[in-house]
C-alpha cells in the first residue's frame, strides 16, 4: 500500500479518535526481556512513556490510552480540533 496524504486519511469530521500502533523488525525487542538473549530491555519503557507524554504537549492531541508491549506499541489518540485551529492560525 502507497503511503497517503494525512489529509486523505485523518477527517475530524468523522472521528476525533485513533488508534495508531507500530511494531518492530527482525524479532527486536522494545521493551521486557528477550528469551533468547537474555538482553533486559525493560528501561526502554520509560524512554517511550516519557516521549509520549512530551509529543502530546507539542502537538495538537490527548493521549487516551497506550500500550507498550514487547515487540510493539498501542495508542489511542484524540486530536484536540480546538488546539489545530489555534496552530493552523500561527503557521
């Protein structure tokens, strides 16, 4: 599938919701303890909490729930219309 224009995919009109998610390669670990290395990867999770809580004051959303699993991450947003009309005024 051919990436598309955020414009194409994103209308507050329909829904001010979304569910985002990304995962990674190679059998890679984010977060926890790999089984087969045994390598600790837990600290990430703090890493990865931290940046999401400073994305949401940058940009125009509410984070309503996340999820950092092992190989993958879980997040539900609400983009703040309010916020994106105040920020299309500035730029």
């Amino acid at each position: 599938m051919m990436a598309r224009p955020r414009q194409t995919t994103v209308s507050l009109d329909d829904t001010p919701y979304y569910h985002c998610c990304s995962r990674v390669v190679r059998k890679a670990f984010l977060c926890g303890i790999d089984s087969t290395t045994g390598e600790n990867y837990e600290h990430r999770r703090e890493w990865v909490d931290s940046r999401i809580l400073e994305l949401k004051t940058i940009f125009a959303i509410e984070i309503c729930a996340y999820a950092g699993m092992s190989n993958y991450l879980h997040i539900m947003l609400k983009v703040n219309a309010d916020k994106v009309e105040s920020l299309s005024d500035v730029c």
